[in-house]
C-alpha cells in the first residue's frame, strides 16, 4: 500500500509541476512581448535632449512603429521557434 501511494503521489507531484511549468511558459512568452515596448517607453520617456527622432515632427510615430515592428518580430520569432 505504500509503494502504490507513493506512485500516486509522484504523478500527482509529476501533474503539477507541468502545470507549472506552462504557466511559466506563457507568463515568460507575455513578457517577452512586451520587454521592446518598455524599454524604448523607458528611454524615450526620460526628460534628456539628443534623443533620436525627439525633435522630429514625426518623431512619435516613428518610436511607436519601432515599438511595433520590435513586438511583431518577436513574436515571428517566437512562432518560429514553436512557443506559441
């Protein structure tokens, strides 16, 4: 009786952990996805002169496409790669 409880409860402990190891996998995927946004946000969010396109009167659109075009490529890459 204590080897067939103990097998069950390795598969139980085996189950969860692959729960586990999914949810890691979509928070690290979300996060991965928006890691370019925040960063170029970041950057073009501090108050310092010499920032490239700053000045430009196109200059949010171009930040903003650069934040898209760095989004969409990573999530080519990630399909790809077979994590979505």
């Amino acid at each position: 009786m204590r080897d067939l409880l103990s097998g069950a409860l390795d598969v139980y402990l085996s189950s969860v952990a692959n729960r586990t190891n999914q949810v890691m996998k979509v928070l690290t995927v979300l996060s991965t996805i928006a890691l370019p946004a925040l960063v170029v946000s970041g950057f073009y969010g501090m108050n310092v002169k010499g920032l490239p396109a700053a000045d430009s009167t196109y200059g949010v659109v171009l930040v903003i496409l650069l934040m898209v075009g760095c989004t969409v490529l990573l999530l080519y890459l990630l399909k790809r790669f077979r994590w979505l």
